[in-house]
C-alpha cells in the first residue's frame, strides 16, 4: 500500500521502490514513503452558471492516486499540495463544462457526461504532477437558497395555473356532459308520451270496436248500459232526482 522514493545528499534517486526488503547508506539516503491506495478528496460548495444563465451550487468529489512518486515528489511534495491543485483543477472543468449545459441537462440528463469529461480533463491537467484522477462526481447539486424561493414560487404559480385550467375543462365537460342529459331525457320523454297516445288511441279504438260489436249482438244490452251511463254521469254524489213512473229515464226501452 505504499511506494517508497530514496533520497540522496537530497536528491531523489529515478529508482521507486515497492514492498520487499531494501538497503540504504546511512547519513547520505533518506527514504521518503507515499502512500499507494486510491485516496479520496471532497471539495467544499461552489457555484457555478449554466448556459440558460441558472446558478448552480456544486458539491464534488474525487478519487485519486499518486501514479508517479518522482514527479509527485518534485512537484507537489506532499499529499496537501496535491488536493489543493486538485480542487483548482477540478472546479475549473467543472465551471467550464456546467457553463456549456442547462441546468436541465447538469441535475439530469447529462450530468453523467459532464462527470466524464470532468474527470478525463482533470487527469490529463494532473499527470505532469504524477497524479491520476480516477473519477469526479457530484454530490449535490443544488439552486443557491435565494433563487429557491423565486423557483419554488413559480413552480406553485404554475401548478395552480395548470390546476384552474383542469377543473375549468372539467365545468366544461361536466355542462357538456348535463345539456346532453338534458337533451336525451327530453327525446326520451316525448318518445314516452307518443307511444302513450299511441297505446291510448289503439285502446279506444279497442273499446268503441267492442262497443259497436256488443250493439250489433244486443242493440236491447247496449241501450240499457248506455242509459245507466247517463245515469251515473248526471247524477252528483249524495244527490236526488225526482221522476214520474212513466219518464223515459226509468225507462230505457222507451
């Protein structure tokens, strides 16, 4: 887990030294150990500016490896130097490529793309210094806290306006919906009513038949009966009439 570098009079030797059993000159060498694993960095949360003109506050990470303890030893010297270039290095790509998308495309669509980019650009910028960055990510990509009010507050005055367009439609359709109820149970109505008269002319018809046949069998039967419908016909309830013994009325064969 670790690569060693030899010094000498304090000149780093070429050679990098791996696990095993080594030797060096006392008082003329010095051994200087780095570590070998893959080291990770979180940045703190910067802004940055999309392409549509958004702010956007950033939270990355990286991992990272010393590739080349020579050249990581002439120039960075120690793991501190190392993270702060790599902060610089990061947040420059990152600023730089948030700035050629929406912010749309950074918190969805095509923030995996911009983490490749990131990450390839970074560690071509890093190898001189004998590190490579293995990968960059977004934690959390977040609206600065006073641009989201504003934001929150036009996505409510947007879901609103979209909510009065639903129930206006909705009152539309359900008047729709009550004319068209209207109108059937009117056709419905007056279909009843003409088949009532219908059924009631067919039963008079009925009845005058039976009538005119009853009169033609019993001309005697039918005056009778129409005589006691007369009767009934003019006299009220609870009511008298007074007739001599021979009035027609009393009797109807007259």
């Amino acid at each position: 887990s670790e690569k060693a570098l030899v010094l000498q009079l304090g000149e780093p030797l070429p050679e990098v030294y791996g696990p095993g059993l080594h030797f060096k000159l006392p008082l003329i060498q010095k051994v200087i150990l780095f570590d070998a694993r893959v080291l990770d960095y979180t940045a703190s949360s910067r802004e940055a500016y999309t392409v549509d003109k958004k702010t956007i506050v950033l939270d990355n990470f990286a991992r990272w490896r010393i590739s080349d303890p020579l050249q990581f030893y002439r120039t960075m010297r120690s793991i501190q130097g190392a993270q702060a270039r790599l902060d610089d290095v990061v947040y420059s790509q990152l600023r730089a490529l948030v700035g050629a998308y929406t912010l749309t495309q950074v918190v969805s669509s095509d923030r995996a793309t911009i983490m490749e980019k990131v990450t390839q650009n970074a560690s071509e910028i890093m190898r001189p210094y004998g590190v490579e960055v293995l990968d960059v990510r977004i934690k959390r990509a977040d609206l600065p806290e006073a641009n989201q009010r504003a934001i929150f507050d036009r996505m409510r005055a947007e879901r609103e306006r979209q909510a009065k367009q639903y129930r206006s439609e909705g009152d539309e359709e359900a008047t729709r919906i009550r004319s068209d109820a209207d109108r059937q149970k009117a056709l419905i109505l007056a279909e009843a009513a003409r088949d009532a008269q219908i059924v009631r002319g067919e039963g008079d018809a009925r009845a005058a038949a039976v009538f005119a046949d009853a009169y033609g069998k019993s001309p005697e039967f039918y005056s009778y009966q129409r005589w006691l419908e007369t009767l009934r016909k003019g006299l009220e309830k609870n009511s008298s009439l007074i007739l001599s013994n021979n009035a027609p009325l009393l009797n109807p064969q007259q």
